[in-house]
C-alpha cells in the first residue's frame, strides 16, 4: 500500500445530504478506476475519505471532471438557461474492482403491483391512441371506471356501511368530536 502523506478521516459527517452515485465503466476503462457522480460541492478529499470510511476502499489518485449540459428552454416562461454541470470524479483503486453480470431472471426485481402498474399505463396508451385517431376524447364517465377503482369503491362502501372502523389506537379525547 502507498506509503500515507495526508491526515485521514479528520471530517465528521453526521447525516449527510448528498448522493454519491457508482457509474458503470466504460468499454476501455482499466479494471481499477472507478467513476462516480458526486455533488458540486464535492472535494477530491471528501471522496477519499468517503470510500476510506464507508466501504474501507483505499484510493491511490482521484480525478475530478465538470461535464456543462447543454442549454434548454425552460417550460415556463420560455426562456434558454444552462442547467448546473454534473460533477464526475475517478478514483483509481488500490485494489481492481469487478462488475457483477446482470441477473438472468430479473422477476425478484419486478413486484406484481409494479407489473399490474406498466399493463394499466400500456392500456391508457392504447385507448388515448384510439382516441386520437378519432378526433375526440369521451369524458370521464364515458371511459367507464377500472377494476381497482371498483374495488376500492366497494371496500368504501361496505366500511360506510358496517362503520366502526378501528384501527387499535387511542384517539386523543382533544379530537374526538362526537357530542
């Protein structure tokens, strides 16, 4: 390990508010640079001792890139403004590091709700497509109410109903209104 020339983990960070984010590398990048997105505000020292500390990495050179974007037009008022650069910094690892393979099944990753989500996104498209081709869109009544929507309907209606819904709790007698 190279010998140390500067004091290590001196900076105290309680509850920090950035994000530093682990980029892919690319195609011709060695095995043992390592790139990550990092706040403005970042420091080649706050890196080092971020890896140092969180996952005990040691680093021997750091390389900080501003990357400006290209400007755009605001939504609003119309205006063309630069939005802030990306910040990249490449941190050359005492040690390579080695990318996982992408999983083959990636089922875990893809709860039902989150599937039942993308169908019901993918049939909206589909009728506003059918909708647009015919020159006019039925009002919200027309469309007709879904099947979630139903059940929740009838979930409301039978707790209207039956009343008394508890849910194991003490209410504050300050908010309880019932006279």
């Amino acid at each position: 390990m190279a010998t140390k020339f500067f004091r290590i983990g001196k900076k105290q960070v309680f509850l920090p508010d950035h994000t530093v984010a682990f980029l892919r590398p690319r195609d011709n990048q060695p095995p043992n640079f390592a790139t990550f997105r990092v706040p403005l505000t970042f420091n080649k020292f706050d890196l080092r001792d971020y890896l140092l500390h969180a996952y005990n990495v040691p680093t021997l050179g750091i390389r900080s890139q501003l990357t400006q974007r290209r400007p755009r037009r605001s939504k609003m008022h119309h205006r063309i403004y630069r939005p802030p650069p990306v910040k990249t910094m490449t941190a050359e690892l005492h040690q390579p590091f080695k990318w996982l393979d992408a999983p083959e099944n990636l089922d875990v990753w893809n709860p039902p709700m989150l599937e039942r989500r993308r169908k019901e996104q993918e049939r909206q498209e589909k009728w506003q497509k059918t909708a647009e081709k015919k020159g006019t869109f039925p009002l919200r009544d027309e469309q007709g109410a879904s099947k979630s929507r139903v059940a929740l309907k009838q979930e409301a209606k039978r707790l209207l109903r039956d009343g008394n819904w508890e849910n194991d709790r003490e209410l504050d007698p300050k908010f309880n209104r019932r006279e």
